[in-house]
C-alpha cells in the first residue's frame, strides 16, 4: 500500500497470534499494523476454509449475472446485490440506497421538481462501482459470446488525497493526515471464450459447468504466477569517504534518515519490455490536483517541507481513481517548473485524456524518487528511463541512492504494481533484508499486489447464462427436543436391541 510507513512486519510463516503492547515502550505504527494483518489473516483463512475457493449465503448470494443484449445500446450484464466471498476476502454488491434529502420547501409557481431520477436497484457492467469501464474504449466492451462473467478481488490503499473524509478538519489543514484506509475493490470483467482451454469443444458450445470451471482454474494458474524475484542490500558508494555527512564510517546504507524504499513493477511483461519505479517515502508523497490546464498542475499544496515538496526534475505520476482502479500504466511525467506562489507546476508533457479531468475522481500527483542520471547506464544499453520509468535490467545489482541496491533474478516476467519493500535504517547503517546463513541476501517474490479471482457465469450465445456461482448454508441447527441423557440413553437401546437381534438364531 502507498502510505507512510516505518514498514510491514507480518510474516505469516511465524504463527504470531497476538502483539502484546509492554509498558513504558515507544509505540510504532508497525506493531499497530501487525495486529490488524494477523487478524484479518486469521478470519480470511477460517472463512476460506469453511466456505472453499468461493461462495455466497445461501438466500444472499451475490453477483448474479444476467446478460443484457443491446440492440442499439451496447451489451450489458445486471449485477445482483448480495454477498460473495473469494478467498475468504468478503466482497458485497449490494448497491446503496440513495438518502433522502430535506424537502421544506415548495417550488414556485411555473418551476418544475428537479429531483434526480432514481438509481437502478443493483450495479451493472457499465457502472460498476470499482471497474471504470469506458464504452469509448473498444477493450472494455464486452466480447462476442461465449464469454466468461469472472469476479476479480484485490486490495489497494486510500488515502485523505483520495477520501478527503479520512482527515480530521479539527487538525487544520496544515497537519498532515492521520490513518490511510486498506479497500477491497472488485470487478465484474469478461474473459472470451478463445483465452479458455475448453478441450474438444469447438468455441465452447455445450460446456458443462464442471469443464469451463477448471478451465477457468488452469487460466487463473497461469496469469495470476508470479515468476519475478528481487533482492535488495547495502554496499558502501564510490566516493563514501568524501561525505561529509555525520555518518558512521562503516556504513553501508549512507542515508541521512530511516526510509522505507519501495520498488514498483510500473510497466510489465519480459525484462526487455518491464520498467520500475522507486520511492523511498512508500510512495507516499502525493500532491491533490486542484486544476488542470495543459501541462500546468494546480496543487492544493506543494508539500509541508523540503523532504516531501516538489523540486524540478521530480518524476511524478498523475493518479486518480479510475487510474489506481484500471491498473493500466501510463508515461511517468517530469516536473519542468515550480510556482511557488501559485502552488502551480509545469509537467514535461499534458496527461493523457483520461486522467485527472474529472474532479469526482480525486486526481493527484504521486512523486517518485528515481532520476535521469542518477546511475550511469551501463555501456551498450540505450538510455535509462523509457516512459519516465527506470528499465529492468536482470542478473546485476542495480544502485538506487544513498548504498541501497537491487537484483532482479534473471528470465522473469513482470506484472504492473507488483512492489517490494525495504527498509534501510541509519542505526545498523544497513537495509533490512532476509539473508542465508552466509549472509547473502535472499529473492524473494513481490509482495503484492494479490489478485483473486472466481467464476460468475458462462454467458453463451442464443442460451441462458450458466450459473458458476457456489452456495453455502448456515452451520447452526435447531436444538434437539431431548436432552442429552435422553438421547443417550435412546442410543443405548437401539445398540442393545440390534445386538438382541444378530444374536438370534436365523431360521
């Protein structure tokens, strides 16, 4: 999650059940963090366990799909309301009711009643909360049938940039935030027919809901493995003793504070196609977007201080929700000048179309920390940053700043927003990084972002949709009308008389 971070202790593979806060000790937003990941791990596993793969309540159960054909409209799906969970994560599609206002007033003779229409009952494709489809876009229309309806679950950071509601008016506004907020987004998305592995069924007609669910398995197998794996140390720079810096002389890691580096996947695919993005703040410094005018940005701030304030030559993403939501990364932009009066910044070119145009949607400016120059290209590669991002480069160790480096493990493939993160600490003068016993550090996979995906419905042509969806009922019963000695006893006596019976001679 992009928030300001100390760093993210849960490991699951060590069984901690509880953090136990002691008396006297300084409080860290690492222990706090902790116990909320070990509890939400606790209840996503036993919900996972008791219900499976995925499901819904019986009498509740979410996310039914209905095909709806457009004759001069495009095609559709309705979204039923209700409960559905996918690994345990509780995802509901039940669509808010609209309040209702205040109505004291009558309207004057000759003016009409502008109430806005009411919402439909239940989300559809088009519409759906999370999902931002486009119908200018032709990928977001839905696909000739067959199809597949699937549910993808993921989880990503808010913060008040996003949902000015998290701050705390009270503070002021020169007080920065306080908590971010962990969200489940989910999405209605269609998935063809042609990408499923459906064996001797020619375009998938007459599939049974057994073959096109472990097709739709194999396909999740395949696209949601990670094969990418990043080590990260600390090695004295050229030029260490040069500092003048009131650094300890043995330091490897040189900077002057502790940060927590984050390394972001921005572009995927092979390593000749992947970039990264860096940060050492999280990616947690972020600029709201007041106005948008060609390439000039109004901020409603240009930071609280000269660590997390804008400077040219800064990179920085133009983000609002529908970006974070879609997932599809566009060019990093550089910071070209600064108006400080203003609170104004000219950017090294316009954002694309569909970004950052709609105020509803909380645009802002994310900076990262990576820089043309900041690490001289090895010979024979063509420049460093291809879309304002740093190209992968596989088998050697990459300097980011300050001694801290990393290593991407050779013939990988590379998925956008999958991250790792590092914390480098002045005390030790060292990244914390988990290594062998000969202190070599270890690869280790992305930790995040985890997409989780189920199967809704088979949408074939000129058929009703085949409903893919699981149930599960509840595991309280009635209590019995006895007793338990009762019906110990009533036990007792049907043990015996069978016993009377195999004893008795057969005629």
């Amino acid at each position: 999650m992009h928030a300001d971070l100390s760093r993210l202790t849960f490991r699951p593979d060590r069984h901690y059940s509880a953090v136990v806060a002691q008396q006297g000790r300084v409080q860290l937003d690492a222990d706090a963090n902790e116990q909320a990941a070990i509890q939400l791990h606790q209840a996503r596993t036993i919900a996972a366990d008791l219900i499976g793969q995925h499901g819904g309540p019986v009498g509740d159960t979410g996310f039914h799909i209905k095909f709806k054909a457009g004759s001069r409209e495009l095609d559709d799906l309705l979204i039923g309301g209700g409960r559905y969970y996918v690994d345990g994560i509780l995802c509901d599609a039940t669509r808010p009711l609209p309040g209702v206002a205040v109505d004291d007033e009558e309207p004057a003779e000759g003016e009409a009643d502008d109430e806005p229409d009411a919402p439909p009952a239940t989300w559809s494709y088009w519409d759906q909360p999370d999902a931002y489809r486009d119908p200018e876009r032709p990928g977001d229309r839905l696909p000739d049938r067959p199809f597949l309806a699937c549910l993808k679950v993921w989880e990503r950071s808010v913060t008040a940039a996003e949902d000015p509601a998290l701050r705390e008016v009270a503070l002021g506004s020169a007080m920065p935030d306080t908590a971010a907020r962990v969200k489940v987004v989910w999405q209605v998305l269609p998935l063809a027919g042609s990408a499923l592995e459906l064996e001797g069924l020619e375009n998938g007609a007459g599939a049974t809901k057994d073959q096109v669910r472990k097709a739709f398995g194999d396909w999740v197998a395949k696209s949601g493995a990670a094969t990418s794996r990043l080590a990260a140390r600390s090695e004295r720079p050229e030029h260490a003793d040069e500092d003048p810096c009131l650094i300890r002389p043995d330091a490897r890691y040189r900077g002057p504070e502790n940060q927590l580096y984050r390394v972001e996947i921005h572009e995927g695919g092979t390593a000749k196609e992947a970039t990264f993005k860096w940060s050492r703040e999280n990616g947690s410094v972020v600029f709201p977007v007041d106005e948008l005018d060609g390439t000039w940005v109004e901020l409603a701030t240009l930071g609280s201080d000269d660590k997390l304030d804008l400077n040219v030559g800064d990179r920085v993403e133009f983000v609002d929700t529908a970006y974070t939501s879609r997932g599809e990364p566009l060019p990093l932009l550089r910071v070209e000048e600064v108006d400080l009066p203003g609170r104004r910044v000219r950017l090294s070119g316009e954002p694309e179309p569909g970004v950052g145009r709609r105020p509803e949607l909380r645009p802002f400016l994310r900076r990262w920390d990576h820089r043309e120059g900041s690490r001289r290209a090895r010979k024979g590669t063509a420049g460093r940053l291809r879309h304002g991002a740093v190209r992968v480069e596989e088998g050697r160790w990459l300097p980011l700043e300050d001694g801290v480096e990393v290593y991407f493990a050779p013939d990988a493939t590379y998925r956008s927003g999958d991250h790792w993160l590092i914390p480098a600490r002045t005390a030790t003068g060292t990244v914390e990084w988990p290594v062998n016993a000969a202190r070599k550090p270890l690869l280790q996979a992305p930790a995040g972002i985890r997409v989780h995906y189920a199967p809704l419905a088979w949408v074939a042509a000129e058929e009703a949709e085949v409903d893919l969806r699981m149930a599960f009922g509840p595991l309280a019963a009635p209590v019995p009308a006895a007793d338990a000695a009762a019906l110990a006893a009533e036990a007792e006596a049907e043990a015996e008389a069978k016993a009377r019976a195999e004893e008795e001679p057969q005629e």
